[in-house]
C-alpha cells in the first residue's frame, strides 16, 4: 500500500524480472480495479511489470463502495499524481505504459503530464474521455439499443442523465444503490453485447462491493468530463512527440467509436494505429498479437 495523500492509499504489486524493463498497466473503468496476477502480454523475463489500483477500489482504501467515501479528491489530476508518485517510490526512471478503455485517458494524461518518463505507449480501446465521446456512451448508442436505452434512463427523472445517478450511487440506502449499479452496469453490458466476441455480465457480474464502486467512480469521472478540458487529450498530442506508441483499435468498438483513436493517432507525431476489423472494445485474438508484438519491441525501448 502507497500513501498517496488526502487520506488515501493505493494498492500496488511488481512481478515479472527485477532487473527487466519497467511497464505500469492503468486499469479501466474508471473505478474496475487492476486484474489479478501478471497480465499474460508481458514476457516476465523481460519486464518488470507493476500493477495497481486507482483511488477508491480494487484494494485501495477508502473504498468508493461506501457511500460515506468522498470522492472529492478522486480526479484525473490526482491519478496522475499518483502515477507518478508510485514510479518514484519504486525507484524507477522511465517504464512503458500500457492502458485500455479508462486506462488508455489515464496513461495519455499522464505521458502528456510527465513526457520524460515515459519509454513507449500502448494503447487499446483508445479514449480520450471527452464530453462527446461521454454522450455518444451513455446517449447516443441507444438508437441501436432504444429499449436497454429506456430502463437505463428511467432510473430516476434528473434531466441530467449521469448527474442523476451520481446521486442514486451515493444514496444512504443500500437498495437505492445496487439498483442503480445494476441498471448502469446492465446498460454496459448492452452496448458490449452487440460485438463478436461479446460475452455475458461482464460488468453486471461483477461482486457486490467491486460494482457499486465502479459505477461510483464511473458516474463522478463521466458527469465531469473526466475533469478534463474538453479535447485537451489531443490537442496537447504533440507533447508525445518522440515516444514510441501504439494504438490498438476495434473498428466495431460502439461504445468507443475509431473516430477518437484516429484522431489522436493524426495528431501524435509517430503514432501507429492499428485497426481491427473485426474486434470491438473487448478485442480478440488479433487483438492480444498486436499487444505482444508492441511489448517484445517495446522491452528494448
């Protein structure tokens, strides 16, 4: 555990060589919690791969799930900060960062932040979490999907859709809470469900306490623009110029349309963008070949 300040400590582990090529992997969500064990892309003979949990969940402390936790000091300039203060406290001068879906916002706030501590960027799923890109998540795809749309908006009566349910999220009662979990996370689920290799509740299954913490952190983040100027992700894109980066992107991505990965890569001096043609966010096979190859060239950057 990390004390990074304003009451909060974030879990992290190292795994993989000691002695082999620093990666940090951002989770997404906001608020999903860094997966379990080394993330199978990794050669652990050549890197030294950290994992960890943003503020308030996974195994970080306090925990977004109890609705006493403020969340006021949770914003992306704070996970930035964070990320940095991590790479400090393990003694580490440049690593590579990998990010996917949130993650993907996080690790280019984050390079665009802190340039010169960064060997090489991967990206998958790519977002920039603007406010159009927000809309287009939690509006716009429900043309394809009016009827899931409908039960997610009739949650509560808040002209301001992801407003309302910050409220719900924070709710003293627990019941208010889960259902609003759940008809967020069921709406999530709807918009991956149109993709090929879709499969079932996976954020509707997610445990009690690790949903209610993520749908917290997702609402606060989202309602918010992430508290990001809006496009500032690729208008500073520039600042990247001379690291190494890769986007990967599913062309039938509907919750995160290439639009937004084609842009950045336009506007990053250097980029590759790798389009899959026939992946979504979740990915696929080729998917998982494109990540490694951009790890086994990346672990000599």
């Amino acid at each position: 555990m990390l004390d990074v300040g304003d009451g909060q400590l974030i879990r992290w582990d190292v795994r993989g060589n000691p002695s082999g090529t620093p990666a940090v992997v951002v989770h997404g969500g906001p608020g999903s919690g860094a997966p379990t064990g080394t993330p199978r892309s990794f050669d652990p003979q050549r890197y030294r791969v950290v994992s960890y949990d943003q503020r308030g969940c996974g195994g970080s402390t306090p925990h977004a799930a109890d609705p006493s936790t403020s969340l006021g000091t949770n914003t992306t300039a704070h996970l930035v900060a964070d990320l940095e203060r991590l790479r400090t406290h393990l003694g580490i001068d440049r690593w590579v960062v990998f990010g996917g879906s949130w993650g993907s916002t996080l690790a280019l706030a984050y390079a665009q932040a802190h340039p010169e501590r960064v060997r090489a960027l991967l990206l998958v799923a790519v977002t920039t979490t603007r406010r159009s890109e927000i809309d287009w998540l939690y509006r716009g795809v429900g043309r394809f999907l009016p009827r899931e749309w409908a039960v997610f908006r009739a949650q509560h009566d808040d002209p301001d859709l992801l407003g309302g349910y910050v409220r719900l999220l924070a709710d003293p009662d627990a019941a208010v809470r889960e259902r609003a979990a759940l008809a967020w996370a069921t709406w999530e689920d709807a918009v991956l469900s149109l993709e090929p290799t879709a499969r079932r509740g996976v954020y509707s299954g997610r445990p009690s306490r690790d949903l209610l913490a993520l749908t917290r952190i997702c609402a606060h983040y989202f309602s918010n623009g992430a508290f990001l100027d809006e496009g500032a992700l690729i208008r500073d894109a520039g600042r990247l110029a001379g690291i190494p980066g890769v986007l990967i992107h599913g062309r039938l991505d509907m919750g995160g349309p290439l639009a937004t990965a084609w842009e950045l890569a336009a506007a990053w001096p250097g980029a590759e963008l790798h389009v899959v043609e026939d992946a979504g966010h979740l990915g696929n096979a080729e998917f998982g070949e494109l990540i490694r190859t951009a790890l086994d060239r990346f672990a000599d950057a």
